[in-house]
C-alpha cells in the first residue's frame, strides 16, 4: 500500500509539474515592444548614446503626496553636485503611471522650476505597474549612468554615492555592462522586530523562492535604488516581460544570464508610509511570477536576446 501511495504522489507532481510547465509557456506574454517608447527615432531612446552623465528614473502611482519630499531631496543633490562639478548633468524622468491622483501636476511644477531640460514627466493613460514605469522611463533615458528611485524617498538620495561606488568597484566591466543594487538586507533583524508574525513569515517565504528560482547571490532583490550602466539597462530592459512587483526578480535574473556583475550596497533605508503594496495579495502575485519566470525561460517560452546601440 506504501508503495502505491507513493507511485500515486510521484505521478501527480509529474502531471501537476507538466500541466504548470504547459500553463506557463502557453500563457507567456511579451512586453509591449511596439510602444511608442521603444521605437527607434524618437527623441530620447535608449538605443542612442548617452547625453547625459545621469539619468534618475522615479516611477509613480498615485503619489502626489509622497513625491514632493523625494523630489526636493533629489534635486537638491543633484544641483549642489553640479555646482561643484559643472561637468555632472542629470535629468529626472517621472513616469506618472496612470495616477488618478494629481501625481503628474506636482511633478510639472518641478518641470517649470527646474526646466524641462532636468526634470521630465512621462504619463501613461493606464496604470501599467512599477516593472512598466521603470522600463519606459529607461528607454526614454539619455543617461551614461540610470538609477531606478522609488518615489517615496524611502532610501536617502544621497546614498547614490555608496551605489556607485559599488559600480566603479565592478570594473572593469564586460562591454560597458555592470549594475549596482542599493540593499536593505543589514536592516533585516529590526525590521523582522517591527512586523507581525505572518508578514515575517511571507517575506521569509518569498526571500526562499527568490533564492530557489532565480536569484541566489542577492539578498535584497526588491530595494527600488538601482543603479545600472546604459548599456547594462538597455539589455536587461529589452528582455524584462515582467511588469509588476517580481520585475525587479527578473531583471536580476536576466542580468545573472548575461553575465553581468552585479554588486549588493548597504543603504539608509526608513518606511514610508503610503505603500501600494497589499501584504497578502501581493506576495502572492509575486510568488505565482517567481515560478513563471524560472518556467518560462526554462521552455523558451521567453528567450534573451542581445539589443545594440546606435
């Protein structure tokens, strides 16, 4: 009777396992490469070379509160830098990301006091997710160097400094390619003190299935401050499919499959309170994309391609 129990267990995680594999490839969906922010010629893309020594990407949903406190921080850096260095240019690109909110009038009001020049709204009629922002921000970017910026200024801009300082370690890096990950990981043992039970036990869950699936050698893998060489993001964002909460798994996944260097840097991080992300539900979806991702790549449903510059 063991023997038949256990000749019953084995053939249903064969079909459970062929029927999720089969769901998976079947229902793979690429990004939306005929967007208008991926077509050659428009000005500025990604494909063309860098006009800038820094671009800071900052997707937003829904944000018209938390943004200003980012926003005054970011540029207050980023002039005071340039004032030291008139050599230093930067932009700053927020995707409002189909807010319902007045996200995209408080950041325009950057736009007329900083110029269009540095700082730049892109809105999308519908809200596309976090993953959707970020990679139309980088493809209309036109800088050497791009950093994703979460727009509750969770982590201090000036941080930026340790983050590259994790890139410019990485060198020399192998065709211009190397990306930099701001983490939160030293911050784990206070933080695990602050929540409750349950949600320790999903981020323990969903840190496990990171590691198993697709990322082993980053411990923080959802810290939105990255910072990523132009030829780096232009590799990793042309393949990245996903386009919610996990895309950040993916694209580090992708940069893993490609050989690009990556390096882990303790940043200052506090929460922020405001967040869109729904404890259960979300960790959920994250889970479900975690499989899909390593099964997808693993029957080609998804398959890295190679992208060049103009």
């Amino acid at each position: 009777q063991l023997g038949k129990l256990i000749e019953c267990l084995t053939t249903f995680c064969i079909s459970f396992s062929s029927q999720t594999c089969a769901i998976a490839h079947v229902t793979a969906k690429t990004m939306p490469h005929k967007d208008a922010e991926c077509r050659k010629g428009s000005a500025p893309n990604i494909h063309d070379p860098a006009t800038r020594e820094l671009s800071v990407v900052v997707p937003s949903y829904n944000e018209e509160n938390r943004l200003p406190l980012m926003m005054d921080e970011a540029l207050d850096y980023l002039e005071k830098r340039q004032k030291k260095d008139p050599a230093f240019t930067y932009e700053v690109i927020v995707v409002n990301d189909g807010s319902k909110d007045q996200t995209a009038k408080v950041a325009k009001e950057y736009c007329k006091k900083y110029g269009s020049d540095k700082v730049r709204v892109i809105s999308l009629e519908k809200n596309r997710g976090k993953g959707g922002a970020v990679r139309t921000g980088v493809f209309s970017s036109r800088g050497k160097k791009i950093l994703m910026a979460d727009a509750d200024g969770a982590t201090k801009f000036a941080d930026i400094e340790k983050v590259e300082e994790g890139l410019k370690n990485l060198q020399p890096w192998p065709k211009g390619m190397a990306i930099s990950c701001g983490s939160r990981a030293h911050l784990e043992k206070d933080s695990i003190a602050k929540r409750s039970y349950f949600r320790t036990l999903l981020m323990y869950g969903f840190h496990f299935l990171v590691w198993f699936l697709c990322v082993k050698e980053i411990r923080d893998t959802q810290c939105g401050f990255k910072l990523l060489t132009r030829e780096a993001a232009l590799q990793t964002f042309s393949n990245l499919h996903i386009e919610r909460w996990a895309f950040d798994v993916e694209l580090l996944y992708i940069a893993q499959r490609l050989k690009i260097p990556i390096a882990e840097v303790a940043v200052n991080w506090t929460e922020i309170e405001g967040s869109k992300l729904v404890p259960f539900w979300s960790w959920l979806q994250m889970g479900r994309d975690l499989l899909f991702i390593r099964l997808r790549y693993m029957t080609g449903a998804w398959k890295l391609e190679a992208k060049k510059c103009n």
